[in-house]
C-alpha cells in the first residue's frame, strides 16, 4: 500500500486524546483529531487515586476511541500516559481493569520519558535553528525544562509543578489573598532559583514554550500559528500577564468564556511562563504548538526518518552526560579515554554480545559517570555512582535504563555483579546479563587508562578465534595498566567466554 | 430602539394556527383536485391532534403551575389558551363546512359518495350486518359504567361512542371503544360507476342493541378524548434510553386530557356527563358537525380507483443523466453535487448509501437518523453494510417526537444486523442530517459526504421540499467527521473549519452573519438577508432582523410555518417582507443567504431560527461554495420568492393575504428547473 494510517492516544491528566493520521509522500495529514476532558489528575493530585467513576469513563472514552481507529482499518493504536497515571498509587489495578474492558495497553511514561518525546518532537520540527535556548514543556502535571546550547541539549530538569497541579496545591490559599499571583510566583521561584545557580544566561537564548497552556494563551492574546509555531514579545505577554494576574478564576471565565476547569489554571500557568522567559532573559518568547500524539504518530509513519531524529537527540542525552559529569568535577581526559575504549571494545565484538545501539548508548553514558562518585568520596567511590546515578534526571532515559548505567558504573573498578547486591539482585533476569556485559566491557576500558594519564592514544581490537587481541601504542611504560587489565579481563573471560590480550607496541 | 415591544410580535401557539388555517386554506381551494383537497382537510386535523398532545398541554402545563410570564407577545399562558380556543373553535367549524357543504357534494357529483346506514339497499345492509358479526363485533367490548364500575379509562386519541341506556326506570351509560384495527371508513359493495362509503361508528349504532341486550338504547354520541403526549424523560436518571422511551411511549395514553371532541346532537345529558367526569373546561370542549377525527380521510383519500383527475397529476423525480451513469464516488470527486427533492429523486441519496455498502474499498459509514420511512430502505443499506463488515455507526435520535416506536424497532434492526447503535445524546435531540462515509483508495483515505435540510426518508423525500448536498471537500468531512465523533463518543467539538454546529456555534454565526450585513449596510454597502425556513420564533434572533432592517438590511424571508415577526412595522421592520407558501408539496428546505458585501454566502441545514433548534438540538448548517450551485439556489429562492399561487404574505399586522393568482405555482416552475441538473 502507498500509504500508512497510525494512531496513537494520550492518556493526560486533564484530557484524553486521539489523533489518527495518514502519511502522504513526506508529510502527515491529520485525519481526526479527538479530544475528550477527563480530569484524572484532580484525582491523583487530590486523592492519589484514580477515581472508579474516572475509569469507568476512561473505559467508555477508550472504546468509542477504538471504534472510530477502527473506521479507519487501524488495529493497533499507541497508548500512552503521563503524570495523572503516572503518580496514582493504584496505577497497577487501573492499568489492569482498561485492558480487561478495552483490551488497550497503556504505557505509562515516565516522566523524563514524556519530555523527550516532546522535545525530540520539537528539535525535529525545528530544524536546528535553536542553538541556544531554554526549552519548556507545561503539562498539567509537571514542568520540564531543557537548556539547549550549541544546537544539544546539555541539561534537563522535571519539576512536579505542572498548571493542574499547582492550581491544585494553591488552592487552599487562593482564598486568603488578593495577591495570590505573588504566591504562585515565588512558590515557582523557588525552584527555578536554582537553576539559577547552574546556569549562565544571555540574551542570545531562546525561549521556547510549549503545553496546551501557551496555546491557549497565544488563541486569548490572538497570536498567529504559523506551522506549529508563534512568537510573543516579552512586553506584550507581560501585558497580558498584567491584566489577568489579579483576576480570580470566576472573572476569567467570563472574561475568555472559558470553562472553569482551564480557567483555574489559566493564572498559574502564565505565571509559570513568566518567571521562565524572565529566567532566560530572552525577549520573545517562541511558542510551539506541539502534541504528544503528532510525536507517537510520526514515529509509526516514518520509522526511518525517526531514527535519524532520535540518533541525533542521543547526542543530546551524551551531551547532558558529560555536563552533569562536569558538576562532578570529572576529569575530563580519563572520561574521554574511558569512552573511546569502550566504545571500540563494544563494536569489535558486536557479534558475541549481540547488543543494541541503545545498550551502546547506555555504556558510554556509563562510561561518562562512572566516576561521579569521587565527588563525594574517593573511598568506595563506585558505590557512591551508583547512587548519584540513580537520582540523576537525564533526558530520554527511564529509570530502568538509568539503574543500568548506575549499575555498570558501580561494578567498573573494584567490585563485580553478586547476586547478594541489592542493586542488582533487583533488576530484571535479561538486565542482569546486560549488567554484566556492559560491566564487563568497562572494566577493561577503564583498566586501559588506570593511571588517569592516558598513555595510549588509540587502541585497536580485533576478535578472531575465541580470542580478542587489543593492541596500542605506548611511548613510554604502562605497567599499571598491563596489571590493571590482567586482572579485569578475567571476568570478562568469564561473561563472554572470550580471552582478552593486550599486546602494547613501544613508539621509542 | 426598543424592539422587545409585545406588539411588534405575534404569539407563537397562535402563528401556527395561521399556519394551520393556511393549510385548510388548500381544501377551500378549488382549484386543488378533489381527493388532494380532502387529503388537507385530514392534515388539518392530524395537525391540530399534535398542537393539543404538545403545545396546549404544554400550556395548560405552565398554567397549572402559576406560570404567569407573558411571551414576547405579551400574553400570559391562559391567554394564550384562551385565544387558541377562540380561534381552533373557528377553525373547526370551517373545516367541517368545508368537507359537509363543499366536498361531500362535490365528490357525490364525481361518484364518490358517504353514505348512511338508512339508505343501504338491502343487499349492502346485508353485506354490512354480515361484516359487523364477522369483523367488527368479535372485537368490540362494552364497557357498562355504575356504582361498581367506574368510568374507564378512554385513551389518548381514539373514537368512542358513549350510550345512554335505560332499563325500566334505571339510567346507564356505556361505552364502546371504536376498534383501530378496522379501517374507520368502509367500502361499500355498490353498482359499477359508484364508489360509495360508510363510517364503521354508523354500524355499530345500528346493531348496538345486539351489544346490550335487555336494555333500551336512549342515545347514542360518538366522543373523542385528546391526552397531554410529551415525553418527558428524565435523561440524567435513564441508564437505558432506549427502554426509559418504549415505557414512556406506553405511557403516552395516560396523560391529562387537554380536549374533548363530541358529536353535536341533541343529548345534553350525555354531554354534561362526559365533560364533568373527565373534569374539562367549555373551551376544550369540541362539538362536532359530522364525523369525530377526519384525520382518517387520508386513508380515505387514497381508497377510489380510477380517480385521476381527482388527483394531482404525477410528478416523477427527475434523476439526473450524471447520477445514472456514474458511480457517486466519481460524480463527488468530480465535484459538489446538489439534490432538490421532491423534483429530484431521492435515488441519488439511496444509490450513495448502497454503493458504498457494496464497496470493498469503504471502511466505514456513519449516518445520523431521526425520522425514516417504514421498512426503509436506508435502514436495508446500512444493515447490509454492517453485513458486507463495514464498521457502521448510527445515530439513532429516539425522541423524534411521536416517532419513537417506530425508531426503537428499527433501531433494534440495526443493533441485531451489528452496526454500532448510538442513542442521542442526553438534553439535546440530535436533528442534523448527515452521513459520511470514510473510503480507502490509491492516494490515500478519502471521506464523502451527504448533508440535508430533510430526513433519510424515502417517502418524504417525495412530499417534504428538502436539499440533499453531496461533497468529498476534506475541510468539510474533517468537521463532520469530529461532529461525528462528538455525537456518538464523548469528545469536544473542536473549532469548525465550515459547518456550523448547534447548540455550540449557530446562535453565535446568525447574530455575526446578521451583524455583518448591518455594518455593510451601515456603510453604504450593499445589505441583504434571504432566508428560508419552517419557523422563525427565537426573540433573541428577531430582534437582530428588526434592527437589521433599521439599519436599512433588506430582508426577504419565505417562511413556511410560523413567524413571531411582524414585517412592515414603520421604524422596526419596514424593510422586512414575510412570505409563506403552502402547497402541494410541505416547504421544508432551510436556505440562509447573506449578501456578505458582495460574495453571497449560502447556508443550507437542518436549522430552523426556533429557539429549540438554536439552544436544545445537534443542527449542522453547511455552506455551498461551489458557485454554479449558489447560483442554483439564488434562481430557486428567486422563483420562490415571485410565486404566487401558492403564496400568502404576511403583513404588519400579522395577517397573512393572497395575492392574486398569476399561474405561477414554485412547484410547477421547480419541477421543470430541476431535470436533469
């Protein structure tokens, strides 16, 4: 067939949502778009659950959603949720329940997940004009925020703070003032003060908003979307921030006709975009009119030209490696030799480990933190990666690929996966193996430059008879390395039933 | 300006009883065919059947709870009450001068002859006695009413015939319910050139002794009892719409009584009797000169043979040479595509519905219907469809009032044959006429489209005016396809691209449509409004003409039923003129035409300007952009427009005029301009 047809539904905290699409030549032609309210985050922001009246509303919302896919011939249709599902303690018996009475899988993303599909979404929109920015994503459930220099992303950041969710909070205090735009404003400034402290600035950056929220601002301020994307002068947002912030929820629905569900969060949420354009010191802000089902939709029609999008996004996710290592103090030039090694190491023996580029991608992210411990102490420093990792936020990663990279970088040095370490006792069975083989890999990487002097400038690894021969140039001696890597290469002996050799060739 | 005046509108109970006198307007006509003219004598009745079951119980409603609020008119409920009684007394009385001084004599001058029990020959008395023992009798029951039993229950709309009998000294009365399993009006066998007839009530009198034997029968009066009809469904509390409607339709016969219809005849008696027992006032009471419910004259109507030239002449629909030739697949990717019923065949329509129920390239087939003939052929398609395993949605509107049962078991049809059956929506009655119907092909999904002013009913369709449109625009099949979903899931509509949808934007884009032409006018622009309708009674929208026309907006309406508004009013209305037509054929298209300084903007729907239609129904208007079909519609509105044999025109007044006949019946001329378009 000349053409393809996908679907895709997201499951958010205020709405449900359907977009069915068609790929024509090499453009997306929207077919339906369905939006139906559900306010599921009020139950989980209020009662940590979701309610039985919401799902059994979720369920009829659902199946009329699959009724009309299948007008289209669809079968399949992605699922995804996000913060509402994602925080609902009894997500579990919920997720269970809508695929008795649907028979749909929900995925729930988390939350570093939901972003990266959304920023992914928008630097492929983009198209690389962007090279530094601040980068914002308000979903009714929580903010993200992606610092973009040099056209890739070097750090990221999910605050619990979404538009819903801080009208929710706040609520209870709206009463009691006039100035309720001040509390949200220095609630919001409390984390974003931090960044503060990170970051530096100028003028040069972009700011770039996106959410149903700035969309809903851009149609009140009547803001002209051209191709997904709009611009609002700092002056003139401050404006129209100035003339709503000490209105209640009551006045703006009369005033924008607006239900009171989004006139609730109206006001946190353009408070939230203030402070934001403020802290990135741009004077305009760019809107990108942007929706997690156009991402999930895009990624079905066009695989390939996806995984070019998201080859060049892992740059980003390595970018904002290195620059979380650098909070740390790494040395550079280790991490840098440790990477290349590695790397070359996986690729000569691709075909005994027989991993992915993604598991690739966890080494080297491996690779960047595996010393971030020494930060704290240089006494069991693995151990203390391993818990640096784990807390870390890194774009595009979930936590199990995070508790991957922390695992590895645990068991780089001194200590090899036991079944008696918690840590790795509680990943899945293919997760242990993967541990041990990514492990297995650093080990010898990080062996290669035990002397932090880098003495090799280059190594080759050649796999041939059950035996993989690395050999490098030295110009001097490397005897600590030569040691480290006889002790490290026993168990890699062990994990891929291979012997190691290093066969160093004296420049002088 | 003040334009909320009471005087600058009329009230809207008594603007349809105009409508309805127009409508008995067509059997005083002479020049209407004898059988067509006692065809209209039976709607007039039939219409007045539902004006007391909806709007005078309604009335009697808002009375009985204190409801003291003038309409726009300035009349209070009992006011309104009171006028109608005044005015449908009249009516009535007219109506039957009408059948007993114009159209009995004159059908008995054709052949066609009413006859009475008295003047049988012995040979038809003998056939008649034999028909009641056989027929009639075995499904009679005479209820016998005394200090043991109670008046029975007479329900909603059927003939009886109340007896006062006497035994010795004693007094009964007893009632006998008219069957409604027999035709009311019987053949009676007669000589070769005469066709002559008998109502049943005339032989059950006679033979009513056999029914109460050992009694003396003092009188007899044929009686006719009319019920409060309205649904009303508690929406929100009902899990099951379909099962809350079936029982709610069941109850429809237990309603108040709102009228009372008798025989005129000598019992006082009998009539102080029924009158106090079933607790009526005088102005509901009906006394009849002759038969009690002509609206069985439409049966009748159709009973002579070889009466043709008692008739109108036949008309066929026209299907036009590109229908015939081609798929509608082609033909509307070709291009848009109008059908003006009844001049244009329906066919169009049913040949959509059953090539895409055949074709292996359609996927699906959404459909919106309210009112379908009996065993239609719409209802077949479908199930076909479903059966061919399209997916097939159909919403099924349960509340087309007085329709209900009928929509619940062909509903039930659909449901059994697998299409997806979706009930209407919970406050709203969902009227839109819409179908679209999702293609796969080479390039790609392609929708098609059908909208209309008119039902899915291929019996209407070749009585009711109506415009069927027929388009594969994507704008449009994007907006009907999230109307759709709307309708039958639980989604928001999202802004439109081209329809426009009641109850959320029809209100909003009449006042902006209206808005506009005042601003043109204002600025000396040219300013103009032409609108087509059923009814026009929403004060909101009233208002906006009057002051339209103030603003020097000419605004041409042909209004079919009724108007709240007084054109020709000096300072309020002076550029506004009304027209109505009635005719052979029920006016029923919806045309909103605006002037739009120049590039004429055309709606066509299935909106009248009512309030219900504005604020409580799912009504899609759909603009015509192709311009060979504006241009269409302009000649259509314009030969509608100049008619005058068929025309009244309202004045400020209210009243409604004919002008002088030229000869220039709309449905001769549009019969003739519609072939082969």
């Amino acid at each position: 067939m000349a053409y393809k047809i996908a679907a895709a539904i997201d499951i958010g905290s205020s709405a449900v949502r359907m977009e069915i699409s068609e790929k024509r030549k090499s453009e997306v032609k929207c077919l339906e778009f369905l939006q139906s309210p559900l306010y599921l985050g009020h139950d989980t922001f209020t009662q940590k659950k979701i309610s039985f009246e919401k799902i059994e509303r979720l369920c009829a919302i659902l199946n009329s959603y699959i009724l009309t896919a299948n007008n289209y011939g669809v079968e399949h249709v992605e699922t995804v949720a996000t913060t509402a599902f994602r925080e609902a303690e009894n997500k579990e018996y919920v997720l269970d329940l809508v695929k008795l009475k649907t028979g749909i899988n929900i995925r729930i993303l988390e939350d570093p997940e939901e972003k990266t599909i959304i920023y992914r979404e928008m630097l492929r929109r983009d198209e690389g004009s962007w090279k530094n920015a601040v980068i914002s994503y308000v979903g009714t459930g929580s903010l993200g925020i992606a610092i973009m220099e040099k056209g890739l992303i070097r750090f990221t950041q999910n605050i619990r703070i979404g538009s819903l969710k801080l009208s929710e909070i706040l609520e209870p205090v709206e009463g009691y003032t006039k100035k309720f735009h001040m509390i949200i404003e220095q609630y919001i400034s409390t984390y974003i003060d931090v960044l503060k402290n990170l970051l530096t600035l100028d003028r040069k950056t972009n700011f770039v908003a996106s959410g149903k929220e700035i969309d809903l601002i851009a149609s009140l301020m009547d803001v002209e979307i051209v191709n997904n994307f709009f611009s609002i002068p700092k002056k003139a947002y401050q404006a129209f921030y100035d003339s709503i912030k000490t209105l209640t929820p009551m006045q703006i629905m009369d005033m924008f006709d607006l239900p009171q569900e989004r006139a609730e969060i109206l006001l946190p949420s353009a408070a939230l975009f203030k402070i934001l354009m403020d802290f990135s010191k741009s004077e305009v802000l760019i809107g990108c009119n942007i929706k997690m089902c156009d991402a999930l939709v895009y990624k079905e029609l066009y695989p390939n030209k996806f995984d070019k999008v998201n080859s060049q996004f892992e740059k980003s996710i390595i970018n904002s490696a290195i620059f979380t290592a650098r909070r740390f103090k790494y040395d550079r030039q280790h991490i840098a030799a440790v990477f290349d090694y590695s790397t070359v190491l996986f690729d000569s023996i691709r075909e005994i480990h027989g991993l992915s580029e993604r598991e690739k991608l966890l080494l080297q992210l491996a690779c960047i933190l595996h010393d971030c411990g020494k930060f704290v102490n240089l006494k069991e420093h693995y151990e203390h990666s391993y818990d640096l990792i784990r807390r870390l936020s890194l774009p595009g990663l979930n936590t199990r690929e995070l508790h991957i990279i922390a695992n590895v970088s645990k068991y780089h040095s001194e200590l090899t996966p036991m079944p008696e370490h918690e840590n790795y006792a509680s990943l899945a069975a293919e997760d242990r193996v993967l541990v041990a083989k990514l492990s297995a890999i650093i080990r010898l990487g990080d062996a290669l430059d035990k002397s932090h002097l880098q003495k090799f400038r280059e190594i080759d690894a050649l796999y041939n008879n059950n035996e993989l021969i690395i050999t490098t140039k030295a110009g001097g001696e490397a005897t600590l390395e030569e040691w480290a890597f006889s002790q490290k290469s026993e168990f890699f002996n062990e994990v891929f039933g291979i012997k190691a050799k290093l066969v160093i060739e004296r420049t002088i | 300006m003040d334009f909320t005046k009471p005087s600058y509108y009329t009230n809207r109970e008594l603007s349809w009883l105009d409508f309805n006198s127009r409508v008995l307007g067509e059997a005083l006509d002479e020049s209407v065919p004898l059988l067509e003219r006692t065809k209209f004598i039976s709607i007039v009745s039939s219409n007045l059947d539902e004006f007391f079951m909806v709007r005078i119980a309604g009335l009697k409603e808002q009375m009985h709870a204190g409801f003291t609020r003038p309409d726009p008119s300035g009349l209070t409920p009992s006011q309104q009450l009171k006028s109608a009684s005044v005015r449908i007394h009249e009516m009535v009385s007219s109506q039957y001068r009408c059948f007993n001084r114009a159209l009995l004599p004159a059908l008995h001058d054709k052949g066609i002859t009413f006859t009475s029990y008295e003047k049988l020959t012995e040979r038809q008395t003998e056939y008649i006695n034999d028909y009641f023992d056989d027929i009639i009798f075995p499904v009679l029951t005479p209820m016998a009413i005394d200090a043991g039993r109670p008046f029975p229950f007479i329900a909603n709309k059927t003939v009886n015939i109340a007896f006062r009998l006497q035994k010795e000294t004693n007094e009964h009365y007893a009632i006998v319910r008219i069957p409604s399993v027999i035709p009311r009006i019987i053949r009676v066998p007669a000589g070769l050139n005469d066709e002559s007839y008998l109502f049943i009530e005339d032989i059950i009198t006679q033979n009513a002794s056999r029914l109460f034997h050992g009694y003396e029968i003092v009188s007899s009066t044929g009686f006719r009892v009319t019920r409060d009809a309205d649904l009303s469904i508690d929406e929100d509390d009902a899990v099951d719409l379909l099962s809350e409607i079936e029982q709610q339709v069941r109850q429809r016969q237990w309603g108040l009584p709102v009228r009372l219809e008798l025989e005129r005849g000598q019992d006082i008696k009998t009539r102080t009797f029924l009158t106090s027992t079933l607790g009526l006032q005088q102005d509901d009471i009906y006394l009849i000169d002759g038969y009690i419910d002509m609206s069985c004259l439409l049966d009748f109507s159709a009973m002579p043979s070889g009466f043709q030239d008692l008739t109108y002449p036949e008309n066929p629909p026209a299907v036009s040479a590109e229908v015939s030739s081609k798929s509608m697949f082609d033909l509307m990717k070709e291009k848009d595509y109008l059908v003006h019923h009844p001049y244009q065949s329906f066919e169009a329509v049913m040949k959509f519905l059953d090539e895409a129920a055949d074709d292996p390239d359609v996927l699906a087939i959404k459909q919106a219907l309210y009112r379908v003939s009996g065993n239609s052929p719409v209802v077949q398609a479908l199930i076909r469809a479903a059966q061919n395993g399209k997916q097939v949605t159909v919403l099924v509107e349960l509340k087309a009032r007085f329709d209900e049962e009928n929509n619940i078991s062909w509903a039930r049809m659909l449901e059994h044959a697998g299409c997806h059956v979706v009930y209407g929506k919970v406050g709203l009655k969902i009227h839109s006429k819409i179908l679209l119907v999702i293609r796969r092909e080479k390039s790609g999904i392609k929708r098609y489209i059908h909208m209309g002013t008119g039902n899915y009913n291929d019996k209407t369709a070749r009585l009711y005016t109506d415009f069927g449109f027929f388009t594969s625009r994507e704008s449009f099949a994007v907006d009907l396809s999230s109307l759709f979903n709307t309708l039958t899931g639980y989604t928001i509509i999202p802004e439109m691209k081209k329809l426009i949808i009641a109850p959320d934007g029809l209100r909003t884009f009449f006042k902006k449509a209206i808005k506009n032409e005042i601003k043109n006018a204002q600025n000396g622009n040219p300013a103009r409004i032409v609108a087509k309708m059923n009814s026009l009674s929403d004060p909101g929208i009233i208002r906006l003409l009057y002051e339209a026309s103030c603003a020097g907006v000419e605004i041409h309406l042909i209004i079919r039923g009724i108007c709240c508004l007084k054109p020709g009013i000096k300072n309020v209305s002076s550029n506004i003129k009304v027209k109505s037509i009635v005719g052979r054929y029920l006016e029923h298209s919806r045309i909103f035409c605006f002037e739009n300084g120049g590039t004429t903007m055309i709606y066509l729907g299935s909106a009248d300007m009512m309030t219900r239609n504005l604020d409580r129904r799912v009504e899609a208007l759909f603009p015509i952009e192709d311009e060979k079909i504006k241009e269409r519609i302009i000649d259509i509105l314009d030969i509608l427009w100049h008619e005058t044999d068929k025309s009244r025109w309202l004045k400020s007044d209210g009243r409604y005029t004919r002008p002088g006949k030229t000869g220039s019946e709309a449905h001769i001329q549009l019969h003739d301009f519609s072939q082969n378009r």
